[in-house]
C-alpha cells in the first residue's frame, strides 16, 4: 500500500529530527536527548521505511548502518585533482619562516609590505576522503588515490556519523568537501584491546592494528560495510573540490577561512585548531605550541598546515609540480622508527601482571630517546615474532607507551629464539600463571612480590578490608620507597621514630597511624580474606568463603574440588584460590600477620546452621537511625539473604532509611514490602 500524505510528512520530520540529533552528538559533542530516545526515533524510521520502501532515500540516517558486501571498489575521477602538498625538509620552528619567505618572494613583496594573513590547522594523521553532495545530498565518497582517481568508498562513509547525509538548503547545488578521516587514541586503544581479547580466545584471522592511520584506512577500504561500521572512525574537514560558480548560485568565498567557517556552519566538524596566523612570528608560535599540545592531542597529527589565507592570493601563486605554492606540510618529529631489539624482559607490575618489555638500541622517536618497548604480552611476541636481535619498527605517539610494530625478518641473525613466558615471577619466583581465556600471565605471590608491594598495602588498609585510617596513598608510597615495610606484617612492626622520620609526618599523625593499626588488628575473617587480595576474590566471596568453612586454615588447605563447593565459585575463582594458598611465601605472610595479633572470632561453618533469610533478597536505601549500611549487609547475608543493588519483582523486602530515594519509589509501585531499622531486626529475628 503506498504511504499517505501523513506518513511521509512523519517520515520527513523523523528525518529532520535524527539529523539534528546526529550532528549535537557526532560534532557539537552536546547531546539534547538519552541515547534511547534516539535509538526509539531511529527503530521508527526503520519500520516505516520496511513497510514503505519507496520512501527510503539516500540520505535517510538509515542508511549509516551499511548496506550489502562489495566485490570490489569502483573507481572514481576526482572533478578537481587532490593534490598532494608540499613538505618543509627543516621540521625545526625556522621552517615556518622559509615558507613564509617563499611566499613573499612569488609575490613580489618587500620587506616593508605588510605580512601576510595564513591559515594554521593540523596535519591529520589519517586518509584523505572526498565528499560530493548534489542538491545537498551524500552521493559519493571517494579516496585520494593517486590524486586523479580515487576508489568509491560511498557505503563506508556513510557509518561514521560526524559526515552529513544531508545539509541545509542554502547550500550550493554541487559541492564537494575535503577532509581527513581518522581514529582517535582513546578509540584505538580500545579497538586493539578488543582484538587482542578475541586472538587470546582463539579468534582466526584476527590481529591488532599497527597504528590509528592504518585502522582507518582499513576500515575505510573495508569491503564489508557492516565490519567498517564498527570500527571508531572520526572525520575533519579542511577544503573542499567542485562547487557551483558564484555566477550559477554559488558562494563567493574571498578568503580559506570564511570558507572553512561557513563549513561548519553546515554541519561539518572542522578542527578547532585551525586558527589565523599573521606572518612568519605566528605561524611559528603556532608551529612551537602545536608542538607542545602534540602528546595530549585526542589524535594523532604529524605536523601542521599553513596555507595563505587570501583565495586571490593563492590564485596568483598558483602550482609548482602539481603543488600548490601557496600550502605547505610543516612536520614534527617521526613517530615510528627502526631500532634492533637487545633483550626481552619481564615486568612486573603492580597487579602481578607480567609484561614481556623489549630492551632496544636507543632511538629518537616522537620527540624522545626510546630504550624501551612494550610487547604487551606472550600472544603478542608470538603473533608479531619478536626475537632479540631482530630490527624492529618501533612507534611512540602521545603518551601510549611505546610499543614494537612489527618485525623486518629479512634482518633476522640466524638463531634468534623464540620468546618463552617464564614459569616463576622474575621479581620474587612465586608461580606465574595464566588463567583460561585470559590473555597475560600473573604472579601469584601478592603478599610477597616486592613489585606489587604497594598495591597490596593499599588493598589490606581500605575500608572494606582492614579498614586502617590514614594509611593512605602517599604515605604507602614513603614508606615502601624508604624501605621502612616490604610486606605487610612490617606494618605491626612499625614504631613511633620509624613513622615520623618520614615527610610531613608529625607525632600525632604518626600516632594516630598506629593507633589505627593496633584497632585494625581486630577484624573479621571475611574482612581479611578480602584484604590478602586474592585474585577474583571480592567481599561477597569472601563471605561466602567465611560463612562455608568457617576457619582460615580450613579455607588455605581446601583442594580446588572443595572450593567449588562454595555457593558462586567457579572453577577460575576456585583456581585463583587454591594457587594463592599453595604459595609458600603467601601462607608465610599469612602466619606473620597472625603472628603480629592480627586476629578474628571463628567457628563452626555457618553453611551448617539454618539460614533464617535464605533465599531472600534485600535491597537497602537511605540511612538508618543506628546502623551503618556495611552492618546491615553483613547482618542479612550471615542470615543467608542476598543484598541487591536495585528492586526489581524478585525483591522481597527493602529496608529504607532516612532520604530513601528511587529505591523506594520503585518498591511501593511494585508493592514490595518495606521496612524501617527496627522492622529489619524483627526480620533477623525471625518475626516478621
């Protein structure tokens, strides 16, 4: 049945409506509206235009999902070639002052002239695209190519949502937009953590990306939209091709810039980077400050762009060799270089993750000397076959830390090893470990390991565990870096001339520290269980461990058979559990801590005794007159309930307090009951 007049008219406002959207999220990064409210606007779009195809047009934002496998790219002959610019070989500051020499001299300037308006921008690190839009419609986009003819690249453009399918009315009948096409860091990063997840899990065919050029480069030659669409691609514009003559309707743009804003204004995301610079002095102020910005830019660039401002003037000084006189590539250091690997080590770091890290030939790289790099871990050097002695291309952008690209196996010296993880943590010789479906091999000596010394007195002082006041961050940093503790049960040895011998720590202080200590010593067994910091071990296991074995040494010497019995622990935890304690250093810690007066109240498993509450689960919200909330969570689970972050239909009881907020609401409009401090007792005490 053909669409009434009615739901074209809805067709044509969802249009209007999801563009506006798209363009406060994509450009303007101000949002209006919840992503499921766009997600309604947008499935509405998509079901009218299942059932009336004829209303499906190709700049409907449905169309940025991708549409079907290609064969192949077809070409396409850029109206106006792209062509490359010019680069300047001095990458120190002084550069910008040649260009702007040049200029002067092709212009016929003396030095008593006036200095002359450029246009400053970054020199993205990505692939040139052109956009073509008729009658403000998308309807091709194409690669640089060779600069005459580029590759028809419509289909994956259409994904990335900073390009409009359609513009304003008041744009030219034919225009064309130059721009670069890029991922961010942020976005790069993730995209390769995800890729080394899926080759860790055994995933074929996969591999982590070289660097966020590469990426987006890729994706955009990606014959599968639908693969193209999930990768983090970005979009800035700098110029633009074709457009409609002033004298047919076009606009008569007399400078770069205006034409750069005017851009903007119809919908374009342009860099806010891009400024006015008047003569030499600015462009190399901008040069120098770019410079200093580069390592904290969002994205990766390789230098700057001047361009003369006046589209006049560019007119007089035309091209040379197919380069425009009148731009010109300013760069900045390289950011990946050839270096040969000496050795590979194993770090260890603060969570017991070990990390095999390349020891290079010093080289100068994005701006610094690199000696190290890291290879993240075995499945890496496996995959790119790293081996000591071999050349290796290194990259350092930003602040990533740097890392080997790829191997030239050409220049392999014969009887380079292949890597071996070792078996035993290189920093205190525990047992490395690597658990199923995981990607990096961990120490397993926490208590221990000096490198994860720190982290582990941070874990056992916090509140959820042994709940020592004071001891905090930077007091831990002293203390470990002055040697004054190596393993926690040094922290009950500490004394009063020990503690105030350090930075900013007064007697009082220092008293206070161990008086917090000498209280900390009476805990709970689930509260130290936590504290020890086992691997996947949180506080609800914790009580779970507590509440089935009842003792520690019960829980230390449990096969990883009986672990399992525990209600929620699986077969990792489990594992994790049973290493931990099999650890001679770990169950050392243990005995000194004990040995120390760290001491707790034990008994018989509490899985023996009946569970009043069990199979109850209660939500807690608001403050209650005399109990914490920790008091009453642990109250109600030593009673077998469950404590629930959130009320749901399954919820049977929830205990409100004083400013009870949505947790509340929510359970009166479901009628769960409700009860105040006292009716939770009551509960505890079996009458309600």
């Amino acid at each position: 049945m053909p669409a009434t007049p009615k739901i074209q008219e809805r067709v044509d406002a969802l249009h209007e409506l999801l563009h506006h959207h798209a363009h406060r999220y994509y450009v303007l990064d101000e949002p209006e509206i919840p992503d499921t409210e766009y997600d309604k606007l947008f499935r509405e779009l998509q079901e009218l235009e299942d059932k009336h195809p004829e209303l499906l047009t190709p700049d409907s934002p449905t169309q940025r999902v991708g549409g079907k496998l290609l064969e192949g790219f077809a070409k396409v002959r850029h109206k106006v070639p792209m062509l490359s610019i010019r680069t300047e070989t001095d990458i120190e500051a002084s550069g910008a002052r040649n260009f702007d020499g040049r200029v002067r001299r092709e212009l016929g300037l003396a030095e008593s002239d006036p200095p002359i308006e450029y246009v400053a921008e970054l020199k993205f690190d990505g692939l040139a695209l052109n956009l073509r839009y008729e009658d403000g419609v998308l309807v091709q986009a194409a690669t640089r190519g060779d600069g005459e003819i580029g590759e028809d690249v419509t289909q994956n453009i259409r994904t990335i949502g900073q390009i409009p399918l359609r513009l304003p009315k008041d744009v030219p009948a034919v225009l064309e937009v130059r721009g670069e096409v890029y991922i961010r860091r942020d976005d790069f990063e993730k995209l390769n953590e995800l890729q080394r997840e899926k080759i860790a899990q055994g995933a074929k065919g996969e591999k982590t990306f070289v660097n966020p050029r590469n990426a987006a480069a890729g994706a955009v030659r990606q014959l599968d939209p639908a693969i193209a669409r999930q990768r983090p691609l970005s979009f800035f514009a700098y110029g633009w091709g074709e457009v409609t003559p002033p004298e047919q309707g076009g606009p008569a743009f007399a400078a770069h810039f205006e034409a750069l804003l005017t851009l903007r204004s119809w919908g374009f995301p342009v860099s806010a980077r891009t400024q006015l610079a008047t003569g030499a002095d600015e462009l190399i102020a901008y040069h120098q400050a770019v410079g200093q910005e580069r390592d904290s830019l969002p994205f990766d660039i390789d230098g700057v762009v001047y361009k003369v401002n006046s589209l006049a003037l560019q007119k007089q000084l035309g091209f040379v060799s197919r380069e425009p006189r009148w731009a010109v590539a300013h760069k900045y250091p390289a950011q990946e270089q050839l270096t040969t690997v000496q050795a590979i080590e194993v770090q260890v770091g603060r969570t017991g993750k070990l990390t095999p890290v390349a020891k290079l030939a010093p080289v100068f790289v994005g701006g610094v000397t690199v000696t190290n790099a890291t290879l993240h871990n075995e499945d890496e050097v496996h995959r790119k076959d790293v081996r000591v002695g071999d050349t290796v291309i290194v990259r350092r952008a930003g602040d990533v830390i740097p890392e080997v690209v790829s191997v030239l196996p050409e220049k392999r010296v014969p009887g380079a090893r292949i890597f071996k993880m070792p078996a035993n943590c290189p920093v205190c010789g525990s047992d490395a470990v690597r658990e199923e479906g995981e990607a990096n091999h961990r120490c397993t000596g926490g208590l221990f390991c000096g490198a994860q010394r720190k982290q582990a007195i941070l874990h056992f002082a916090q509140r959820r565990a042994l709940d020592i006041e004071g001891l905090g961050e930077k007091l831990v940093d002293q203390m470990v870096e002055a040697n004054v503790i190596k393993a926690l049960p040094d922290l009950y040895r500490l004394g009063l001339n020990a503690l105030s011998s350090l930075d900013r720590m007064a007697d009082k202080s220092a008293q206070n520290v161990l008086a917090a200590l000498e209280k900390s010593k009476q805990t709970t067994l689930p509260r130290f269980l936590y504290g020890l910091g086992v691997r996947h071990v949180g506080e609800a296991t914790a009580k779970d461990l507590a509440r089935y074995f009842g003792k520690l040494d019960a829980i230390m010497d449990a096969s990883a058979e009986q672990l399992l019995e525990v209600p929620d622990v699986g077969p990792v935890v489990a594992e994790s559990i049973h290493t931990f304690f099999q650890q001679p250093h770990n169950r050392e810690v243990v005995e000194q801590l004990r040995a120390c007066g760290v001491t707790w109240d034990e008994g018989e498993p509490a899985a023996r005794a009946p569970k009043p509450l069990a199979g109850k689960t209660i939500v807690l919200t608001g403050t209650l007159p005399t109990l914490s909330r920790d008091e009453a969570k642990d109250m109600l689970e030593a009673a077998g309930a469950k404590v629930a972050g959130s009320v749901s239909k399954k919820t049977d009881y929830v205990v409100a307090g004083a400013e009870a907020g949505s947790k509340l609401d929510k359970a009166r409009e479901l009628g769960v009951a409700v009860l105040d401090e006292e009716g939770l007792k009551e509960l505890l005490r079996g009458r309600t």
